[in-house]
C-alpha cells in the first residue's frame, strides 16, 4: 500500500515539475515569436548596435538600457553583498539568541515588504537627499541604493542558511585547535559555505535584474548610457513597463525582444547560482 502510495506521489510531482518545465518554455517561446519581426535580418544587429531608443524614429537601440541594468544591478550587489553576509555570520554565530531571533524576524520582514514601498520611500526621501547634492536626484545612485537594500535580505536569508548547513563539528574542531570565534568564521566557516553564499549573491543579482517598480520610481527613465552616478537612466523593466500600454507593430516587438533578453539575462544567472550551489555540495 505504502508503495503504491509512493508511486502516486511521485507520478504527481513529476507531472506538476513538468508542467512548470513546459509553462517556462511557452513564455519563451512566445517572447521569441512577438520579438520576431525586430530579430529577422539585420534588424537584430541594429536592435544591439543603436545608440538610442527612438520609437517615431523606428529605432530600437537597446544597449543603454542594458548598460543601466547591469550598472544598477552591480552597484546593489557591490553594498548588499558584503551588508548581507555581515548581518548573517552576526545573526549566526555572534549575536545574543534574542538579537538573533530578533534580527531574523526583521531581515524577513524586509524580505516581504512590496517593491513599490521601497520605491516610495526611495522618491520621497532618497531622491530628495541626492538632489540636495546632485540634482536632479532621480538617478543611476538612486536606483542602486533601492535595489541594495531590497535584495540585503536575499543575500543575508541565503547567506544565513549557507552558514547554517555548515557542520558544527567543524566549528567544534576549529576551537578545539585553539581558533577564537571570529578566527573560526573567518578561517573555516565562510571558506566551506563559499558555495552557498555565491549562490545566494547571484540569485539575489537575478532579481535586482528583474525588479520594475521600484527602480521606474527612482532612476529618472532617462534613456542614456550611464556615464556617473548621477546621472538619470532607464532600465529595461522599467522601458517595458512604461511604453508596452500604447505601443505597435514594431515598436511593440522591441519590447518583446527586451524582454526576452531578461528573460534569458535571469534565467542565465539563476543557472549559474544552481551550478555554483551543486559545485559547492560536491567539494564539501
């Protein structure tokens, strides 16, 4: 009975994985088909090569939007990532179990606050702040300072459980040899969960990639290739969202096919923090 038991559940979870499987390759493949008409012949060269975005114009450059994306998205992982693994090994190995707890509930507190209340609080006290010093305020630091503190709990949560999976004999080994408690951190812990944390950092870095809202709040949607902080851009997300409500023909293929490049820019890192957690369980 117990077997027939398992053979029903796994029949059921291997159809429901596949399903997922088969749903992911639909929204490809139609991303693929509604980019089409702006990916055929050398459309898709200009669609890579064009140094603006200009619809009337019937020129879909992409690259400057590209080049935000991937500058706001380094700019967070550069804060959050060493923030991130700082409130983790402090939340794991140094803190009073009440601060602990404490702290855990308030990385996760963040971790489920909406995007668009980070934008808001972003545009109404961040970009104030920035344009007191650099105006205009709505701009490329401003994007990379929301992100970072909306992917910090990602990087502390999945840095946190890295840590944890460590063995505690190994922490036990290492003050038996006379290490102090940050000297075993330092030497033995973090090397071993190296794996995990990359991992986390780079599935954090997926959804800076993809987040929308916020970002379209505070980064003035200016389409420009970036040249210092301060200065307005637009992202993809934020390009889609904002232009795909009136736009045709071949305007509105070029989203698609913006789309499908973030689609596959996400899908690529997500790839690679599986390849690097995987990498990492079979050294350990």
């Amino acid at each position: 009975m117990h077997s027939d038991l398992d053979r029903s559940v796994r029949r059921l979870l291997g159809t429901l994985a596949a399903g997922s499987v088969l749903l992911l390759a639909l929204v490809l493949g139609f991303l693929v088909v509604e980019a089409a008409p702006v990916l055929d012949g050398g459309n898709a060269t200009r669609f890579w090569s064009d140094d603006g975005w200009f619809p009337l114009e019937h020129r879909y450059g992409v690259m400057p939007m590209v080049w935000a994306t991937l500058a706001a998205t380094l700019g967070a992982m550069v804060l959050a990532l060493p923030l991130g693994l700082a409130v983790a090994v402090y939340e794991r190995f140094l803190a009073p179990p009440s601060v602990a707890m404490t702290l855990r509930i308030g990385v996760g507190l963040l971790a489920g606050i909406p995007s668009v209340v980070y934008g808001l609080w972003g545009l109404t006290v961040l970009v104030p702040l920035i344009a007191a010093w650099q105006p205009p305020g709505v701009s490329l630091l401003a994007a990379t300072l929301v992100l970072a503190l909306m992917i910090l709990p990602t990087v502390a949560l999945t840095s946190s459980s890295a840590l944890a999976a460590v063995p505690l004999p190994w922490l036990q080994g290492a003050a038996a040899l006379g290490m102090s408690r940050c000297g075993a951190v330092w030497r033995v812990v973090l090397p071993a969960a190296r794996a995990g944390i990359a991992a986390g950092a780079v599935l954090a870095a997926a959804r800076a990639a993809g987040e929308t809202m916020a970002v379209l709040m505070v980064a003035g949607n200016v389409v420009q290739t970036p040249t210092n902080l301060f200065d307005p851009v637009r992202v993809l997300t934020a390009n889609i969202a904002l232009e795909m409500a009136y736009a045709m023909g071949d305007h509105r293929a070029a989203l698609f096919a913006s789309g499908l490049a973030l689609a596959l820019l996400v899908l690529g890192l997500t790839a690679a923090a599986q390849r690097i957690e995987r990498r990492g369980s079979h050294a350990t």
